[in-house]
C-alpha cells in the first residue's frame, strides 16, 4: 500500500507553525510518507501595516494557547511590530527545496528551522544570509546551499502546491491531505490541534483501515 500525507504549508504562516506537532506525530507513523507543499501565502515581498501587524499578533497569541507553539519577545515586541519588516513566502519555500535536493531527509528541518527563526528569534528570513546560517544549523553545507537555493524550480513548485489546493478545495494553510493507493482524503486536523498524539493515532488507524479493507500491496 502506497500512504502519502501531502502537507499543504507555508514558511510563513503561524498556523503552520503551530502545525509543527502534528507534523512530528505524523513523521512517527509507520509506513507513511511525508511530502511537502509550499503554498505562497505572501506571493510578493509584503510590508504590513500596523493594524495587519496587530491583528497577526494576537492569532499568534492563540496559536500559542492551542499549539503550545513558542513565540519569542523578539519576534512578538520586536520584528513583528516594525515597520520595516518584509514577509515574502518565495525565498523561505525556495530554501526548503534546496535543503529538499541536498538531503530529502533535511526538508522539514528546514522548515522548522525558518519557522523558529522567525517565530521565535525574530530573524529576517526572507534574507540570503539568513537562510544560510538555518542550513548551515541543518548540517548543510553554506556553499552547497547557496548554489542550490538559485536553482530550485520553485515557482512551479508553488503553481502545483496551488493546483492541488483545486482539487482537494483546500482555500489555506496548513491543509493536510491523506493518499492511499492514489485516492486522496481530508484530514481534519483542526480538531487534533491540542492533541498531537490523536493526530497520528487517527493517521495510523485510518493505514490500518486501508490494510484490513484490502488496500495492501
């Protein structure tokens, strides 16, 4: 049986930050893959307005109080209020393509780590030298990654994350969607925000199902 969860996402979004335990207790099921969609959720380099500024910070407030997720002073009182700050959702996917063909193993250890810069250091992460020093954390090699990050194809990459919001009707992030054997399946992830460890019971439960039902191969 082939078992695929597509995670629908992006750098950028706090709700895919607060994700971040779900997606571990996913990486813990037996036999199920793992793939990353980046979305583009900021298409366009994307100064915020105070009141947008505002507004982000207190749904970051309550993905803190659901997730557990960790949201630093100097991304909450720092870059967060300034107003020089610039979201922009293509260098920060671009990076976790380029770790993604350097390793396929470091894929979401990038992603984490961008999450976790921006959430919890404040760092700029749409910046080149930035986005080194993750990789760098990430055990990549700076020279490596540079090269790789100008050549990743990731505005198609986004086009076909966008395409396969179509056809799941997926309208934002995070979206997760379950493949057995080539048939595509909600997950309703939203009701295991505060319990990670369902989220994966019901990923597990629903292979089994597939199994028992005769969806082994």
């Amino acid at each position: 049986m082939t078992a695929i969860l597509h995670y629908l996402h992006d750098p950028l979004c706090g709700w895919c930050y607060g994700a971040e335990p779900l997606v571990r207790a996913a990486e813990a099921v037996d036999g199920l893959e793992l793939r990353l969609h980046g979305g583009g959720l900021w298409p366009r380099p994307t100064s915020l307005p105070e009141d947008m500024r505002r507004y982000i910070q207190q749904a970051d407030a309550r993905i803190a109080a659901v997730s557990g997720q960790p949201f630093g002073d100097a991304y909450l009182d720092g870059l967060l209020l300034d107003p020089t700050l610039v979201l922009h959702s293509r260098p920060t996917i671009a990076a976790v393509l380029a770790a993604q063909a350097l390793d396929a193993r470091k894929a979401t250890a990038m992603l984490r780590g961008i999450q976790h810069a921006h959430y919890e250091e404040g760092r700029r992460v749409v910046e080149p030298g930035v986005l080194s020093d993750i990789a760098a954390g990430c055990g990549l090699g700076r020279e490596a990654f540079a090269a790789v990050l100008g050549q990743v194809p990731v505005d198609e990459h986004i086009e076909e994350t966008r395409r396969l919001m179509g056809v799941v009707g997926s309208n934002g992030f995070p979206t997760f969607v379950l493949e057995l054997d080539g048939a595509l399946h909600a997950v309703p992830h939203q009701r295991f925000a505060s319990d990670p460890q369902g989220f994966g019971d019901w990923l597990a439960a629903a292979l089994q199902r597939r199994v028992a039902s005769g969806g082994a191969r």
